[in-house]
C-alpha cells in the first residue's frame, strides 16, 4: 500500500512538473523585445555642450525647476563624477537585467494581456534606496547605483540589512514587486492579518512573474534565513494564534513583523536574533499559497480577492 502511494504521489509530481514545463515553454514563446536606455552612462560622458541633446532624447530626467547650469555643475560635481565610475566599472552593459526583465514581461503579458512594455531607463540617484525602480505605464527607471553590491562602499553609511539586497539579482525581483502593488486589492489594510495577505499575494504574484528566481530572492533572505523560517513556521504561526494577533488593528505588529528590521520581534530573547526581518511577509506568503492549491481560483481573482475569505479557504495550519 505505501508503495502504491508512493507511486501515485510521483506520477502525479511528474505530470505536474511537465504542465510547469508546458507553460514555461508558451511564455518564452511571447514575442517581447527589451532594451534599457542608459543615461546614466549618457550623462557620465556627456560635455556641456551636448546638454540640449540629451533633453531631447531624456526629457522627463530634467526638471524644469534647475537652470542649465545647474546640469552643467552635476556633470563635474566630484561625487556624481565617481558615482559614474563605479556604476560603469559594475555594468559596462546590463544583458544580463535585460534578460530577466524580458522573462518577467513575458510572464506579465500572458497573465495579463493588457499589459504593456514600458521605455526603460537606468539612472544614478545618489543611492536613493528608498526608491531603487519606479514603475509607471510608460517609463519605468532603475536607480542602477542602488545595485552595486552589498558591499560596497558607497554602502558604508546604510544598514547591512538593507544594503544586503542591493545586488544585480534583485533588480528584476524589485521590478516584480513594483508591479505587484498596481494589481494587488484591496489596499486598505486595517488587521495584522491584512498585512500578512498583502504581502503574501505580493511574493505570489512573484511565484508566478519570476519563478526562475529562489524562494531566498523572492522574498529577500539568505537561503539561511529561509531554512529558518521554514523550520519554525508552525511555532510562529502558533505564537500570532495563541496571542490573538490576527485581528489586530494594533499598528506596532506592522514594525515588528512586516516592515524591514534586521529580525522580526517576537519580544523572546532566544528567538528575535535568530530570525529574519519581516516574518509575517513570509506567513502571509505561506497562507496564499496553501489558499492556491485548495482553490480553483485565476490569480487576477486572488489577488482581488479579501484577506479573510483568502485566510479562511486556505484552511492553513502547518504541522508542528
């Protein structure tokens, strides 16, 4: 009897794995042609003279707010000089982003044919992390010195927990994030539960956008912290059940387990140093998912759908 199980369990694990196949293979068959417009490296190289010309081609990079002159200055500014440096010295050429964004696209127009290519653009920002892309229907630009590697020295200054994340890698990760928030509904998140859904549909949506990045990516840890909140799920979920957290309008829950934080703070001495930041994203990811296999749902459907109708169809209750 085992046996038969087990062979039952692999076949239908194959079968599942050749429609994964299947997909994959129609999605990379969408016509989609990506190319970034580097003005960082067209500014980094251009003399005063050629300012008019690169209005031309970058009028939404200048703000009709600064004078010539002040351009003019940008260009010989010493900071913004060796800020081109070491972005060209990183990315002579940016193939590589050009093609995950190409496989995110063409997962983007298959689930949502509405969708259109936007004009790309990279750009320096003076390491505004706090905006690394900007996502709009038309033109969407990547702050390319926000991703020069985690440690680098440009970095000194920011929490090793943020800079952790400002690496190649996650550039066509942050995209899919960006994107994510201009279908996820509804917004309005008032319970800690909202919070957690939120989150979980966003690194869903992720599943299916780039699902030639890891779990770790995805979401943003090490595979290390991923292992960890892997094996202690079910204590955590245990730990916002038994303490009626789910309900909870209390907005301190969105900074101890949600927002960015080098751990999560469960308030447990042996426990809080060992985990990673923003837990219940993790949680909330766990529950959509469980809510997905139980449930002939589209994704549009899910990630408009409420987070307690989403919670409660999930039937989610990892083992101990």
């Amino acid at each position: 009897m085992k046996n038969i199980f087990l062979f039952l369990f692999i076949t239908v694990l194959c079968v599942s794995c050749k429609k994964d196949s299947d997909l994959e293979k129609e999605i990379s068959n969408i016509e989609i042609s990506v190319a970034i417009e580097r003005f960082d490296l067209a500014f980094a190289h251009a003399k005063p003279n050629q300012l008019n010309a690169l209005k031309e081609t970058f009028p939404f990079m200048f703000s009709n707010k600064y004078e010539d002159s002040f351009w003019i200055a940008k260009m010989q500014d010493t900071l913004q000089v060796e800020l081109n440096e070491e972005v060209e010295k990183k990315y002579p050429n940016l193939n590589l982003v050009e093609g995950e964004l190409k496989s995110l696209f063409q997962h983007m127009k298959f689930y949502f044919p509405e969708f259109n290519v936007p004009r790309l653009v990279s750009a320096t920002s003076f390491v505004d992390y706090r905006n690394k892309v900007i996502v709009t229907d038309t033109i969407s630009l990547i702050s390319i010195d926000t991703y020069l590697g985690s440690t680098h020295p440009f970095y000194n200054g920011i929490q090793k927990y943020l800079a952790a994340n400002f690496t190649e890698n996650q550039i066509v990760v942050d995209f899919a994030s960006k994107y994510a928030e201009n279908y996820i509904y509804p917004k309005q998140n008032q319970t800690f539960l909202d919070e957690m859904i939120y989150f979980g549909k966003q690194l869903y949506f992720k599943d299916k956008m780039i699902p030639f990045k890891t779990d770790a990516e995805k979401i943003g840890y090490t595979q290390e912290q991923l292992e960890w909140s892997k094996a202690n799920e079910a204590q955590i979920w245990s730990y916002f059940v038994e303490r009626e957290l789910l309900f909870s309008t209390d907005a301190k829950l969105v900074n101890r387990f949600i927002t960015e934080a080098p751990f999560s703070k469960f308030n447990l001495v042996e426990i809080d140093k060992e985990s990673p930041g923003r837990i219940g994203q993790y949680i909330g990811w766990q529950i959509v998912k469980a809510y997905m296999q139980k449930n002939e749902v589209s994704l549009k459907e899910m990630l408009s759908n409420e987070a307690e109708e989403i919670f409660n169809k999930s039937i989610y209750k990892p083992e101990l």
